[in-house]
C-alpha cells in the first residue's frame, strides 16, 4: 500500500510540474569549454579551446511547461556574443511559433567574450537580423510588458543594443525596463511614453555621453540611473525643470568618473542637457509649441509620492549642485547616499530627516567631521559606515565617529556600523540609542570594551561582530578549572538579559584556538538568553570541545547552564 501510495504522489507531481514551473529557459553553452573551468584547464588550454569550431548547443525546458502557465521568457548565452539569426533559428526549431504564451516578462542576457569578441574581427552583425528577431519575439510573446536585459555588447555591434529594436516596436506595449549596457550605448528610442512605470538604464563602464531617452513620463514609479553625473537629474526635481516625476516613488543614481574630460568651453549640462532643452517643447496639432515645463512655480510642494532615493558618487567634479530653488521630498522615508566628502553636508540640506525611517551613509571619515546626526525623529534603521585611506586622521576622528553614531535617537531599533580604520577604537562610555534590536558592528574594537555597551542596550536581541579584536588570555587560564576560577572572579552582573542571536566573525585573525574560545566564553558566559550562535563548523566544534569541561564542573554550571542548549548555526 506504501509504495502504491508513494507511486500516486510522484505521477500527481510530475503531473502538475509544468503547470508550477513559471520559466521558460533558453540558455546557449559551448560544448568546447562546457564544465571546464580553472580547475580543470590551465589558461593558455582554455583560450585553445574558446577558439574551436563553435559546437554550441541550446538547453531549454520547454518540454516542462505549459504555455498558459509559463510567466517569463529567459533568453541567455554564456559563450561568445550570439548572433541573431541563430537565436531566431533555435527557437524557431523548438516550436515557439506554434504556442500562444502567456509570458509578461522577457529577459535577454547576451554575454559577450573579451578575447574571441573584441580582440578577434568577426563578422558585423546587421541591423536588420536584432529586427528580425525583434518582430518574432514581439509577435510571439504578445503579453510581455515587462523587458529584462543584460547586453555585455560586442564591438561586431553597431551602436543599438540588442534589444533596440524589440524596444522601439514593443514600446507602446512595455510598462517596465531594466536594462544593463555594455560600451557606449544608444537607446534608439528619444522619447519614452507616458505608460512607463519603472525604469533601470545602467552602464557597465563609465563613459562621458550616454545616450538616454526623454523622460517624460508621468507614470513613472520608479527610477534608476547609473553613470550620469548627480546634478543632471538632481537639479531637475526643482519645480520648472525638464523633469517631473509626479508618481515617483523610487529614486536610484550611480555616477562614475567619465573616461574622457568634457571639451574645452563646453559644461556638463551642454553636454548631456543641450538636446533635451531642445526637445522640451513640441508643436500642438495648431503649430504652437506646448512646452512640459508648468509656469506656476508658487503652486510647487515637492514630489509627494517619492519615498526612497539612493545616490552613489565617487568625485564632485561633475556634480556640483546649482543654488537656487531646492527639490523638496515632502514623504521621503528612505534615504542611501555614498557621497564625496564635502558633498555630504550639501546634500543632505534637500533631506527632510525628520521623516527618515531608514538611513544610510557611506562616506570619507572626514565627512563626518562637524556633522551631526541630529532631527532623526522617525528613524528606525541606521546603517552609518567609513572608508578612509589616511592612518593620519583615523584617530581620534575615528572614536568620535563612534561616539556620534551611538548618540542616534533611542527610537532606532536597527543599527549597522562600519569603519575601515586599522587602529584600535574605542566604543563610547555612554550611548543613546537604547532601543537598538539589531546590531551589526564592523570596527576594530576590542572584546574586553563589548560588556559595557551590551548592558546599555536592554532590549538588543542580534549582535554581528566583524573585525573584532580579541583579547590575550591570562597565563592561568589554560585548564577548565583555571578558567573556571577565572571566570567566577569576573564582574558576576549579566552582560545581556535579552541578546538571543550571537554572530561573531573569527575569520582573518592571527589568534590561536584556544583565544577565540576565551574570548567569546567569557562575553556569551553572562548572556543567559542566548539561544543561537552562528559560526562556522570547524569553530563550533571546537568551541564544543572546549565548553564540554566547563559544565561538569558543578559552581559554574549555573552559570553557563544555557550553554548547554546553545544552538550552532553556520
């Protein structure tokens, strides 16, 4: 009756799994260097085989699914640069013509290879072949409103991406696109309609001039840039700018130093912005120009719906904010920058922080200098970190950077601190931020400073600790009864009465065993809530073995009973 039983659950299974599988998969290997990687061939053996006949083979499991229940279409090559012919050929030979999908969602990842694509001189790839395959994805998959791609674009390529085509015939249909380039890319389309709710135009590497849509799109929900300097979309917020982003509710920039300098006698703004002032007015069905810019500037109170904004940075060259009227985020709730030192500051006057749920600052140390993290009323996560190159001005600018982000407000419950300084820092005597639950702590302070700020954060329950410096043992601490000893003579006081998850981070110490054990006993031996401790197995089992002794000796035991029970995680 079992094994019958069992029979009828694998054919019910087996049944419905095409009816669960959500992925329609295309993906292209190259059976030359399939399954080799750098464990099996040398370099010099690996490049030998890239280069021969190009015995390719598409894996698919088309035969899984069902074309009613199949929700995304994944299109990808791992080889050389495919051509578009032979993916219209391979999906034209699995029959995708003969079924009616019901996929929203294309995804198209076209990796191209450094040394048979670029160094090699192929065959140009036509315009006319990303048509034909354009028309047959556009004509096949009619429900897709949604467009993935990761173009790693070969220079066989003209100046469109692969997908160019499918944008321009589908745009009327596609509401959103995330859509990573390779090289100096072009979008193909000027304009993007009004429909569009969510938009990614990223940049594998940095160049001076990308060529972006207009966007005018009032729908628009959520938005992301990379590669583009800060102010030629920053300024634009302010009321009577080229763009307005009413439905905004997610905001993301990236900008990277351009390869080249910006010609002589010309801004960043002529450069980038010239063709969009141009473009900013059309012509009514009358002739006369209808222009996107509002002239009641009195009326403006800010982008209502805009909640998150990310803004990374890595030089003030290009991204000098005008003055003047300055954007307003009157609902912002989460903020992520990683800003240029003297920017910081600048930035943050545009910030109503207040209102933050959610803060997150990635900055020179120096940045931090005569800031304070002050007006934080709502604020319920706050992850603050430091990357600094100078040893000079790590200390003590370092310890006060400790002291300012343990001053936050009591109402934090999230706190994440990081710090790059290779000297020694201490923790603040006092702290304000007693409401803390989580805490993650990457510095290099000490073990024998952590009880003091522990019993200052009375309901924390997650402690992570990366780079922690570990304290020598005392000479008579080798046996268990010496440790013993050694720990009944300790401060008796619990550390923490609420701490349930322990993470410490043991890993890149020049520390021996038998340190690391002494100096996470001695912390989580006066934490009695402690349930789980995460580390890695080959610690663990010897924290086990070390900890075993120390419970049969019976005037410590109802110390560390909770130890007993301690769960390991890895």
């Amino acid at each position: 009756d079992l094994q019958q039983y069992s029979h009828v659950c694998r054919c019910l299974r087996e049944s419905t799994l095409p009816h669960l599988e959500r992925r329609l998969i295309f993906e292209r290997y190259n059976m030359a260097v399939e399954g080799a990687g750098k464990q099996t061939l040398s370099h010099e053996e690996l490049q030998v085989a890239k280069k021969l006949p190009p015995q390719t083979r598409w894996l698919s499991n088309m035969d899984r699914v069902t074309a009613a229940g199949v929700r995304e279409v994944v299109i990808s090559t791992v080889d050389r640069y495919p051509h578009p012919d032979d993916v219209l050929a391979m999906l034209r030979e699995h029959g995708v013509e003969r079924h009616r999908w019901a996929a929203t969602t294309l995804c198209i990842h076209f990796k191209a290879d450094f040394d048979l694509d670029d160094k090699d001189e192929g065959e140009w790839i036509p315009d006319e072949s990303f048509a034909a395959l354009a028309s047959f994805l556009a004509e096949h998959l009619p429900l897709v409103d949604t467009l993935r791609m990761d173009d790693n674009r070969c220079r066989r390529v003209g100046p469109r991406n692969a997908m160019s085509a499918y944008v321009a015939e589908r745009l009327g249909k596609l509401r959103r696109m995330f859509l990573k380039f390779a090289y100096l890319p072009a979008f193909g389309v000027k304009t993007l309609p009004a429909h569009i709710t969510h938009l990614t135009l990223s940049v594998h590497g940095a160049y001076e001039f990308i060529d972006i849509p207009r966007i005018m799109t009032s729908s628009l929900v959520s938005l992301t840039l990379s590669a583009i300097p800060l102010n030629f979309v920053w300024d634009k917020f302010t009321h009577g700018g080229v763009l307005e982003f009413n439905e905004l509710r997610s905001l993301d920039l990236t900008f990277h130093v351009p390869y080249r300098s910006i010609p002589s006698g010309k801004t960043e703004d002529d450069l980038m912005w010239e063709r969009y002032n141009k473009e900013s007015t059309e012509v009514d069905e009358d002739g006369n120009k209808v222009s996107y810019v509002d002239s009641k500037t009195d009326n403006y109170k800010g982008n209502h719906k805009l909640k998150t904004i990310s803004v990374k940075e890595h030089t003030p060259k290009y991204t000098v904010l005008k003055e003047g009227k300055r954007p307003r985020f009157p609902k912002l709730r989460h903020l992520q920058l990683n800003l240029y030192p003297g920017r910081l500051r600048e930035f943050l006057r545009d910030i109503p922080l207040g209102q933050l749920l959610t803060l997150h600052i990635s900055a020179d140390l120096v940045a931090y200098k005569g800031m304070r993290l002050v007006g934080l009323d709502s604020l319920q996560s706050s992850n603050i970190c430091y990357y600094s190159e100078s040893k000079l001005r790590e200390s003590p600018h370092a310890n006060r950077f400790l002291a300012k982000v343990f001053a936050q407000p009591p109402h934090v419950r999230r706190l994440t601190v990081g710090t790059s300084s290779k000297c020694r820092l201490r923790l603040p005597p006092t702290v304000a931020c007693t409401g803390i639950r989580r805490l993650k702590l990457t510095a290099q302070v000490s073990y024998a400073d952590l009880p003091a700020l522990l019993r200052q954060l009375p309901v924390l329950e997650y402690l992570y600790l990366q780079r922690t410096l570990f304290v020598e043992p005392p000479p008579l601490t080798h046996t268990p009864e010496e440790m013993a000893r050694h720990f009944l003579a300790m401060d008796p006081r619990p550390v923490s009465t609420s701490l349930v998850k322990f993470a410490p981070d043991v890993l890149c110490r020049n520390a021996t065993d038998e340190v690391v054990f002494y100096n996470i006993f001695m912390l989580i031996g006066r934490v009695p809530s402690l349930r789980v401790m995460k580390m890695f197995s080959f610690y663990s089992t010897h924290f086990l073995r070390e900890l075993l002794p120390l419970l049969k000796i019976p005037e410590l035991l109802k110390f560390i009973r909770h130890l007993a029970a301690l769960e390991f995680k890895e």
